[in-house]
C-alpha cells in the first residue's frame, strides 16, 4: 500500500477496486490521508487520471492509472503552552529538562501540540533554531513513552557543539529499564539497527542500512522473571535499547511493539499489571558544556509510576 508522503504516487486500479468510487479507492491506499483530504486534493487539481477527469464520485475501471501529487505541508511554527516541565539545570546556552512519559519531543503527524517543545516554548527564553522551525532546540530525542533527562540547545553555537558531541559519540547516556527474564552484568549487545523492512514503526537488525549500536549492561537487579538494569549506550540510534533487549530476549516490559506486553503473568509480577508504557528510563546524561568546556552530568530520578512498579516487585519478592 503506498504511503502518502510529499510528491507523486502512482496507482493502476486492479479488479478488486473496480466500480468503486475514486475518493474510496484513494483513501483506501493513501492510509496517511483522511477522505476529506483526499476531496481537497482531487478538487484542487492534485489528481490527474490516464482517462476521464477526477471527481470524486467517479467509478473507476480497472487499468485505470492514477496520479495523486501530494504537496508538502504547510509549516507553520509551534507555539508555546503552559505544560508541567521539570528543569533540571539552565544557563545562556543551554538547559536540561525531565522529560514526562507520553510527551513527544517535536510536533509531527498527529501531534501539533502538546509536545516538549511547545512546553519548552513557554517555560524557556531563547532556543537555536539549527533544527528548524518545529524543532526548536532539539538535539537528541526520547521516544514517546520513555521519561528522562534530555538536553536542548538555547542558541545555535551551542546546538552545532552539542550536536556535535552526540554524533562524535563523546555524549554519556544511561537508562534504567526493566526486562524480561535474567540479564547478565557486563554483556554488551551490538547488532547493527535500521529500518525494519517487513515492519515500518520497527527497527532491527534485518535491516539492509543497518547502522552501528552499542548497548552495555551495566547492572542488574533480578526480580523473580524479570531484570531492573542499568544500560549505557556508545550511540543513539531510533528505539535502540528496546530493540537490542529485544532480540536478546529481554524486552522492555511494557514495550507492545516489540514484545514486552504479556497477557498472563504470576501473582509474584502483579505489579505489572498496573504499567501503561514501556518500563524505560533515561536516568544519566554526560556532555561537555559547549561555552566553558567542563563536562557536566545531569540525574533524573526513576519515574514515579516506574519507581512504585519497582517497590511493588521488590516488596513480592522479598526485597523491600
């Protein structure tokens, strides 16, 4: 099924869509594009057919070839909102911020507001805008559903260095995350991550561009089933913790896409029943400042959903 993304796709209407109206058949296969999307484009011009002209009502036969040009959206700058943010540490140059759980880092598809940035807009004077104009000040990202320390950029100088540095691999980045079964202490997991090709939201190690990912254990915790880790990663590629544990057999508890959500567990794991996102913290970063040259080190404590998850386990297991 094609994608709708910026630019021209083609489509040959097959057998199974015949008599089917043009708007249906379009919506069907753009599935990024919403039926009243798809009217604007046919009736802006943006849809030519091999035969006949584009209405939306028309009843298509099959051979029929169709070209939809998709324009590029329209960007617009985000404005800032009045969001809890938690700043950990703020100068001229930059500033360090705790990132909430369910936040996404920069408005994109489906999520205009409501995300870091336009909580950094308010609560910040001042971002670079090297990663233009939705991603003020954003130099490296969490996922959506992992909490933590995150470092943004408050003028362009400083962006380029920080950028710089986590590109370099001069950046130190620990998480805390509970997994699935033993973890041994000590093992370093580095297959290389890409693009999933049978699994678009996913990354993994099938992929033809995979690229170089290094994750170290460097503490566990065994929980009766599961594993409280500490990890450090040599580098930040998408999803690269959960997909490593991940194919080690270890996913991240909670994690749905790659495999941390059972349906059943024994009483002695209850606790987890109670989860709603991936059990992923970013607790650590480590960055030399880019005006003074010092390096720095900035803590996020263990979330507070994670950490009463965390004590509910322990107190089971005889721990607490």
């Amino acid at each position: 099924m094609p994608a709708a993304g910026p630019g021209r796709t083609h489509l040959v209407v097959t057998g199974a869509d015949a008599g089917t109206r043009l708007d249906l058949v379009l919506t069907a296969h753009l599935s990024a594009l919403s039926r009243s999307q798809v009217h604007r484009l046919i009736k802006d011009g943006h849809v030519h057919l091999s035969e006949d002209r584009a209405k939306p009502a028309l009843l298509v036969w099959a051979g029929l070839e169709i070209d939809v040009d998709i324009p590029e959206p329209a960007r617009s700058a985000p404005a800032g909102e009045s969001l809890p943010l938690e700043v950990l540490y703020e100068d001229d140059a930059l500033a360090v911020v705790d990132k909430p759980a369910g936040m996404v880092v920069h408005p994109a598809a489906g999520h205009a507001t409501g995300t870091l940035v336009n909580a950094l807009l308010h609560h910040l004077k001042g971002l670079s805008g090297v990663g233009g104009v939705e991603r003020p000040g954003i130099v490296h990202r969490l996922d959506r559903g992992t909490s933590g320390v995150i470092v943004v950029a408050k003028t362009d100088a400083a962006h380029r260095a920080l950028s710089t540095q986590f590109q370099e691999r001069k950046v130190g980045k620990e998480y805390l995350a509970l997994v699935w079964g033993t973890v041994r202490a000590g093992e370093t997991l580095s297959r290389p991550i890409g693009r999933d090709p049978r699994h678009r939201q996913k990354m993994s190690s099938r992929a033809r561009k995979a690229r170089t990912a290094v994750t170290r254990i460097v503490s566990t915790e065994p929980l009766g089933g599961v594993s409280f880790v500490r990890v450090s990663i040599g580098t930040g590629r998408t999803h690269q913790i959960r997909v490593h544990l991940s194919e080690a057999g270890h996913p991240v508890v909670g994690d749905a896409l790659y495999g941390g959500v059972r349906r059943s567990v024994p009483p002695r794991l209850a606790a987890l029943a109670g989860l709603k996102r991936p059990f992923l913290h970013a607790t650590r970063l480590t960055i030399t400042h880019p005006s003074t040259g010092e390096p720095m080190t900035f803590e996020s404590p263990l979330a507070k959903d994670l950490d009463q998850t965390l004590g509910a386990l322990r107190r089971a297991s005889g721990k607490g």
